[in-house]
C-alpha cells in the first residue's frame, strides 16, 4: 500500500459482492478473511481514477480445525524483498526431527499449518538462504505476516 497507515474495510453482502468508495489513486494490498476460512490477499492493486478494479476471491476451507475448534498453528503471509513479491522462496519451519516447508506462489504467498512450538524459519530461493531466524507459536491459531525479510528475527 502507498500509505501503510491508510486502510479501507467493508463487509460483501449476502452474495458475496462487495466495493469500495472513494479511494484515493494509489497502490493497495487487498485482503479478503472470514472465520473459519484461508484469507485470501492480492498485492498491488493499482487504484487509478476513474479506472475501476475489480477481484473476486475464493476462500477455501481452513485446516486444522476439529469440531470447531482450532488445533493447529496458521503461519500466513506474503513475502517481499525490497519491494518486491518474493515468488517461488522456500519457506521451513523445522522443530527437532520435524520439519514443514511451502513455496510462495506467484505473489508471493505462503501458508503452512504446524503443531503449536518453537521453530527454526529458513527462506531461500533456489537452495540459497535469504533469512534464517526463530518463531514461537504458542497457542493454536493464525499467525499472519510474522516473517519478514528485512528484519532480524521473526516479530
């Protein structure tokens, strides 16, 4: 987003639609979240009057869930690096003799569902690491954009 502290909210209506008003040009991330379901985020979006944008979104079922009740740690997110959507980086959390990876998709997403713990996080692109560091989860639940590559260890 051009302004990191600008955010726009809505609610879709019963069929699913839904829109924004009065937007100022620019570029945003779009996220699209219900209870229950994989948030959905698309980044950049760029707004240029009186151009208009539309996105549809698929939210898919979550993992992890059991009789309603969550039992396993959501680590979700996009990457970037300088800027950029950091597309096909191998993402691991590895815990003793367990170890978890997912490769971001085109725009840089990942999604991985793990055991509540401690781990280690290695992100690399073609075999070379570009950031290592360590991640608490210590309840079950959703962990959304803890790992960043500009930082020192995982917030």
């Amino acid at each position: 987003m051009s302004d990191p502290d600008v955010h726009f909210q809505t609610t879709a209506d019963k069929d699913g639609h839904y829109s924004f008003r009065e937007v100022p040009d620019g570029e945003y991330s779009l996220e699209a979240r219900a209870t229950g379901l994989v948030a959905v985020r698309y980044s950049p979006i760029r707004v240029k009057f009186p151009l208009p944008v539309q996105k549809d979104f698929v939210l898919d079922i979550a993992p992890g869930h059991e009789g309603g009740i969550q039992i396993q740690a959501d680590v979700v997110g996009a990457l970037a690096q300088s800027g950029r959507t950091l597309a096909h980086a191998k993402v691991c959390l590895s815990q003793e003799s367990r170890e978890s990876c997912a490769e971001t998709n085109g725009i840089g997403q990942y999604y991985l569902s793990v055991p509540p713990g401690i781990y280690v996080v290695a992100i690399s692109i073609d075999g070379n690491t570009l950031w290592k560091g360590r991640l608490e989860l210590p309840r079950a639940g959703e962990y959304r954009d803890k790992l960043q590559l500009n930082q020192q260890t995982p917030k």
